[in-house]
C-alpha cells in the first residue's frame, strides 16, 4: 500500500515509518512540508494519491495550547478537517491519533472507546474537534486514542531520566494523583500496521497493559535504568502549569483487543525502550 504519514519527525511517525516501511510505499509528510492550519492541506493529502493516510501531526504542546487555544483549535480541529477532506477526495481510509485526553478525568474505571469525551483543556478540546470532523467528512476512518507516548527524543521518561541524573537536594518532585496508561510507540506502531489491514473502521484505544501514576512511572524508569534517586510525591494542585491535566486517564483496549491486537504491559515496554537507549549509548 501507499501510505502518507503527517508528523513524519514525530515520535510517532518515526516509529510508523521504522514499521511499514520494509512492506509499504511510505509518503513522509513533515511540519515543513504541511502546514495544517492552512486549507490547502487538503490538496497536498489528495496529491499522495494514499491508499491509507496516518495523520500523526498535532499542536501536542498542552501548555502551549491552553495558551494559545485559538492556534490549536486551527492546527489540531480545522487541520484534521482539510486532512479528511483530502483523504475523502482521493478515497484513502484515515487513522487519526487522538488522545486520552478528549476525557475529563472522573471515571472511576478505564474509559472503553465509545465513552462519552468531556475534554477540560484546550489540548483535549482540540483534539476532539478532531475527532469531530473525522467522523462527520469521512466514514473510511479509524480514530485511535494514544496516552503518554514514549519512544522518541522527548517525552516522560527522557525528562525523568535527564533529572534524576542531577536531582535536587530535597529530591525529584513528582505528581501522584495523575493515573493514565504510559504508551511506547513502537507497540503502537505496530498495532496500527496491522490495523490498517482490516476495514473494521472505528474507535480504538491503544495503549500498554496497565496504569499507573506519573509518580509510579517515574519511579519504575528509574528503577529500571539502575538510578537511586529520593522522590517526593506531590499533588496536581501542587504542579503549576498552564494546563489543567484531566486526573485519571487510563484507556482500555477492547475494541482492538476484540481483532486480536493486544499490547504487552507498559513495564515491558519500557524495559525494551531503555535497552534501546543502552545500545543507542544515549541514557545517561
């Protein structure tokens, strides 16, 4: 197949393109190349001539999104539009990565793919005006939910890695009260690949087996990387940001799970991510 991938520099799309590229033609769309904002986004998906259209590229910057909430709704909401629009013209089926964070937090279970999104930043509104506008252009689609990627340069456990090796006196700082679902995106990569050939369109959440708080992740990253490193739980409310992090997030697998597409657990994931940063010679 040819398969068109938007944030091609991605963590992501880097991991896409590392996992279909031996078996597809793979059409690598950056930032530079696709403007998102701009409604002639639509033209250059329609010019790929995909077969299937993986649209990796978001305003990801939460942060920088309840800042500027305008800018990511025009990237994240009207960007995926021109993308569907695009992939409607030239009869390409559309995978568009969402988030866990289309969720307001309060669930007291995992949220299944057909519960109802409640996003409480601007980060998860825009992504679900994405989902929004997938679902209304164009039924050739698969909406897939990610949380807390990892496997590219910056991400979680990078951060985690990089101050524990200098920590602060009174030790690593490190929310508690935020569970989700820790997510490496080789799993996802491949989970897609195979996703992909199936016409079973709809909503998926693929993410690792298991949640855990950002405070229980940071402390298996170090654990695992050999680090001993003091930390100290502290509360969301504690942690000034600009965002407002929905508080629990885990996402669970069913609908995948149903074709067969499971992931291993979050903790194997991770010990394959940092064995490959051993061998990058790029842990420490």
């Amino acid at each position: 197949m040819r398969i068109a991938i938007t944030g091609a520099n991605g963590q992501l799309g880097r991991a896409l393109i590392a996992a279909l590229a031996d078996h597809h033609e793979i059409v690598a769309l950056s930032h530079d190349q696709l403007e998102l904002a701009e409604p002639a986004t639509a033209d250059q998906i329609a010019a790929t001539g995909a077969d299937v259209v993986i649209h990796a590229a978001a305003y990801t910057n939460v942060d920088g999104c309840a800042r500027d909430p305008l800018l990511a709704y025009r990237v994240n909401g009207l960007g995926t539009r021109y993308v569907a629009l695009g992939c409607r013209r030239i009869d390409a089926a559309l995978v568009y990565i969402s988030t866990n964070e289309v969720f307001a937090g309060d669930a007291q279970r995992p949220y299944l793919e057909d519960d109802l999104p409640r996003p409480i930043n601007p980060y998860g509104q825009s992504k679900l005006a994405g989902e929004q506008a997938v679902r209304a252009l164009w039924p050739r689609h698969f909406i897939v939910r990610v949380a807390w990627l990892f496997g590219g340069e910056r991400n979680f456990v990078r951060t985690v890695l990089r101050l524990a090796t200098n920590p602060p006196a009174d030790g690593l700082r490190v929310v508690a009260d935020e569970i989700g679902s820790p997510t490496y995106t080789v799993d996802v990569a491949e989970g897609l690949s195979r996703l992909i050939t199936t016409d079973y369109y709809g909503t998926y959440h693929f993410v690792n087996d298991g949640i855990c708080s950002r405070y229980d992740f940071a402390a298996e990253i170090a654990r695992q990387a050999g680090i001993e490193v003091s930390m100290r739980p502290i509360r969301l409310r504690d942690f000034q940001r600009d965002s407002t992090p929905p508080p629990y997030t885990p996402l669970a697998n069913v609908a995948g799970a149903a074709l067969g597409i499971t992931f291993r657990s979050w903790q194997a994931a991770l010990d394959d991510y940092l064995s490959r940063l051993r061998r990058e010679s790029a842990l420490l």
